[in-house]
C-alpha cells in the first residue's frame, strides 16, 4: 500500500462574482487525490487531506481493470482534518468508466479507494475541484437520483396488485389477500420460500471461488463445469457482489455471460459463485431484495434456489422483505417468502407468471428519511364498481396512519395519480408504507403504487 500524501492547503480564488465564461473553470486538480498508480489486490490508496472551504463541488473520475471492494470509493469530509464526519461511499465496476459530482460539505476532504482481491494493471483517479459548475447535478434532480449520481440519494419504486378485493373491510395491494403480513415481523428470522408448483424447482450444478473474471464471467481453475454439466441457459450465481447472469457459453474452467445483472455487474478473483439449472419447467433461482436485518437497517438481497412445493431456507436472517424475481425461468406457480418460526409473517405472493411481485409496501431502512414522490391507484378490468384507496404509513413500533384517500369509480374515474411538485411529508427512518383498499363489489382487480425519494441521514 502506497503511503498517504500529506495535509494539503489550496490557495484557491476567493468567493464573490464570477463571470459568466468562467462559470466552468477549473479553479484547482487536488494531485493528492488523483494517482495513476495501480493497486494490488486488497490495496488502498488514501488521498491528502485538502481544505476546500473556497469550492462548491468537486468531480471524480475512476477508470480501472478491476472492480473496487463494494463501496470501496470513499469520499470524507471533516470539519479538522482529523475526524471524518462524513463518508460517502460508492463502488466502482471493472472496465466501466465511473464520473460523480459532489457538493463540498466541511473545510475538508479526501478520497479512500480500496481495491478488490485482484492486482490492478491500470488505475486512473482524478478528482477536480470547482468554484462553480453550471453542469453539476441539482441534488433533488429525480433523472440524476435514478441514474445514481447524487451521492446519498435514491429512488425506491413500489408497485402492487390485488386480483380479489372485498366489500367487508380495508385490504392490502399485493397478491397474499387481505392485510399485508410482512410489517408484522418484529425480529428478525430465516426466511422460507417456496411455489405452489413443484414446476418451479432449480438444481444446484457446481459451486466454487474464482480465480478471476469480469462482467463477461468468470474462471475457476479447479472447476470442471462441463464435467458437471453446466449448460448455456443455466444461472451463474455472484454471491459476493448479489449478481446473476445467463451463461452463453463456457469451457471446463470458463463460463460466460452477456452481462451480469446486479448493482456490481462483474466478476473478480475470489468471488463466490453458484451455477444453477432448471430441474423442471419452471422458476430454478429467486432473488429476495430488500431484506432488511433485525435493526431494519443493511439493506441487501439473497438468491434462492427453488424446491418446488417444499420449503427452502434463506442464508440470513431477515425482519423485512418486499420484493422478489424470478431468475432463469418464467414462474409456473405462486412463489411465497415467509418467516420461518413465525409463518403468519409473509412477506410476499408472487403471482405466476409475473415474474416479479406485487406487493405496494415497504419500509424505510434505518438510516434513511423519505419523501413521497407520488402515488396513483387503478380499477383494472371490466367492471362496475368503486373503490376507496388509502395511502398509510406508521412509524417504527407505532401505529398506522391514513395520509390521504381517494375514492375509484369504474364509470368515472378509474385511475387517480398524485403528484406531488413538493415533495409529501419527510418520512422518518423505519417507516413502514402501504396502500389499502375496500371495494364496493367483490372480485375487484385493484392495482396500486408510488415512487419514494430516500435519503441518508446526516
């Protein structure tokens, strides 16, 4: 590991009017921050500490052949040069070029970046520092959140279905009937997934760490992949990285993908992996996402491979779950995920065939406010009745509350779709959401969903 630069101290023009061609300058490239030295496997590279008091934003720019450890790129901030308040972390894929623009925060800063287990044959890490750029993202900009580049910012969309809504009382929009189940949980468990088809079973084939590999696969030099009968078509499992892709081709020790599907979309040296086959016709592999541990904080997600009609546990142990997909195959039956122990508490029905869920409910990580975006609710089908939809919410251990209602007709206004230009009502940490609805006929397909602004607490 090379050693850290020292305390920098830019002399950088002082604040006050800046003329219109020179919105864009560059007023100063911090070299304690910038290197084109590469890393070796696990190696760190920590940049000077440089006072920033006279900027408003800084960019970094990250080229490199191997991917960094998952959030491996830090950027601090710190009020002394001593403690480091304020980290924000990012991850940084092999062979894709990675550009963030950040907002100074204290007096000052500097980069972290730790390499994953591979030794690196080119780095190139340039940070710029501006007094002003007519180009930086406006940090509640919803195309720039979506597209990840406003650090601490993220978009959360939910969308849910009921095939059998009632006229008796309130239900949930998701696939299980009734009240949704999954806010119940108040410790964390394994988890159980199963379908009702035992069409939906996958097979595991080989399993192992690999020596390297990038976003086109992977290499295990013990593997004997065609010996175990890998196939192209069968799922290769990333476990490290929470990744998946199809195998397109492959050798005894290789296998390739098109491109591998996850938040990192590569593969490295020393990573764990599952290949995975269909054992019947239907859905092999389940990816569970938003898993939330028994603090409802550490967000992640966990593949799963199916059993047919029999139950298969998680690897962790989870209090939180909304959303499912099947991986490798169309879903023949209902795919269900539940807690072990306490089975009442489920957390999603996904519906055959749709390959997703369809449950309009979540719950804020600890951690993490909120802001509702919009929401909007449906009638689908052909026929004659009214629903009235509530938007709820509750606050950790407390209790639910109504945020607005709305009222279908199938003969008027089937579909009603809230916008809001200010952002509703910051959700605190932990919050559980959900939509409700009570039909004025039995047999009413309701549809529901919202999008939700996250983001990080200070």
């Amino acid at each position: 590991m090379a050693d850290a630069p020292k305390h920098q101290t830019h002399n950088p023009p002082a604040r006050g009017f800046i003329s219109p061609e020179k919105l864009h300058q560059v007023t100063g490239e911090p070299t304690g921050n910038s290197t084109t030295v590469p890393l070796q496997a696990g190696g760190v590279f920590t940049g000077a500490t440089e006072e920033v008091t006279a900027y408003t934003s800084l960019t970094i720019f990250c080229f490199t052949d191997v991917h960094s450890q998952t959030e491996g790129l830090k950027v601090q901030f710190s009020t002394d040069g001593e403690n480091w308040d304020k980290t924000i972390s990012y991850s940084v894929q092999a062979d894709v070029d990675f550009f963030v623009s950040i907002k100074t925060r204290s007096k000052f800063f500097r980069v972290i970046y730790t390499n994953e287990t591979q030794a690196q044959t080119f780095f190139r890490l340039q940070t710029i520092l501006y007094v002003n750029r007519i180009d930086d993202f406006d940090e509640y900009d919803l195309t720039a959140i979506a597209d990840g580049k406003v650090p601490g910012k993220t978009l959360v969309h939910k969308y849910g279905r009921n095939p059998d809504v009632g006229t008796g009382s309130f239900e949930s929009v998701w696939n299980g009937g009734g009240e949704y189940a999954g806010h119940n949980a108040t410790a964390a468990e394994i988890l159980t997934v199963n379908s009702n088809s035992d069409e939906d079973a996958g097979t595991l084939l080989s399993t192992g760490t690999s020596t390297s590999g990038n976003s086109g696969g992977l290499t295990d030099t013990g593997a004997s992949f065609i010996t175990d009968t890998v196939a192209i078509g069968d799922v290769l499992i990333n476990d490290t990285h929470k990744a998946h892709g199809i195998i397109t081709a492959l050798t005894e020790t290789t296998v390739s993908v098109e491109r591998m599907s996850g938040k990192i979309k590569t593969n490295n040296a020393g990573d764990v992996y599952r290949i995975v086959t269909k054992a019947a016709t239907g859905c092999p592999v389940v990816k569970l996402l938003f898993l939330l541990d028994g603090n409802l904080d550490n967000e992640t997600s966990e593949y799963v491979i199916t059993n047919g009609q029999s139950l298969v546990d998680t690897t962790g142990t989870y209090r939180r779950q909304s959303r499912g997909r099947a991986v490798g195959g169309d879903s023949v039956g209902d795919i269900t995920c539940a807690q072990k122990v306490t089975t009442a508490n489920i957390f999603m029905v996904m519906p055959a065939g749709y390959n997703t869920t369809m449950v309009c409910a979540y719950t804020l990580p600890r951690g993490k406010h909120g802001l509702f975006v919009n929401w909007f609710s449906s009638i689908l089908g052909s026929t004659t009745a009214s629903a009235d939809m509530r938007l709820q919410t509750r606050e950790v251990n407390d209790v639910f509350v109504v945020q607005e209602e709305v009222t279908l007709r199938s003969s008027g206004t089937s579909y009603i779709a809230r916008e809001f230009s200010v952002p509703k009502d910051s959700l605190d940490e932990m919050t559980d959401i959900k939509v409700n609805v009570q039909a004025s006929l039995n047999n009413t397909v309701i549809s529901a969903g919202f999008d939700l602004l996250l983001i990080d607490d200070d």
